[in-house]
C-alpha cells in the first residue's frame, strides 16, 4: 500500500509543477494547508476523496486525470461535434 500511496503523490506534485504552481499557491487555490498537500506528495499521508477534488478543481482537472499519465489541460464543456451528416440539399 505504501508504494501506491508514493506513486499517488509523486503524481500529485507532477500535476502541480505542470501547472506552475507552489506548495503554497496550490494550498491557497485549494483551500489545504502546503504542509498537508507536501505530506500527500511525499506519500506520508492518504488523501480523501474530498481532499483529490479539491486538489482537482484547484488544478483545473478532473478526480480521474489524477490517475491518467497525462492529464487533459483543463475542465470545462467540451466542444460540440459538428454534424458531418449530408443537409439534404
């Protein structure tokens, strides 16, 4: 369990350093203490579900992106697919 606990942190701080920001910028967008979101990433401590979509939302992504190796850049409406269908003209 340990080693999933570290491989989970590790990609916490990933996502973080991807976006550019400090422990301390990441606590203040997310409502945690710096102090508990380095014990996440250094794999001290399990986050919560409540603890990951805050984390998520503070770093525009989605609870599931935590867990994809490469996270899409943003969350928000994707964009609608044309309808490629023939007008009938």
């Amino acid at each position: 369990m340990k080693r999933e606990q570290e491989r989970l942190g590790a990609r916490l701080r990933a996502i973080r350093v991807e976006r550019g920001l400090t422990l301390e910028g990441a606590g203040e967008k997310s409502g945690l203490h710096d102090g508990y979101i380095g014990r996440l990433e250094r794999g001290i401590i399990n986050p919560t579900l409540a603890v990951l979509v805050a984390l998520a939302k503070a770093y525009r992504i989605s609870v599931d992106d935590v867990f994809r190796d490469h996270p899409r850049q943003s969350v928000g409406p994707r964009p609608r697919k044309k309808n490629l269908a023939p007008s009938g003209e």
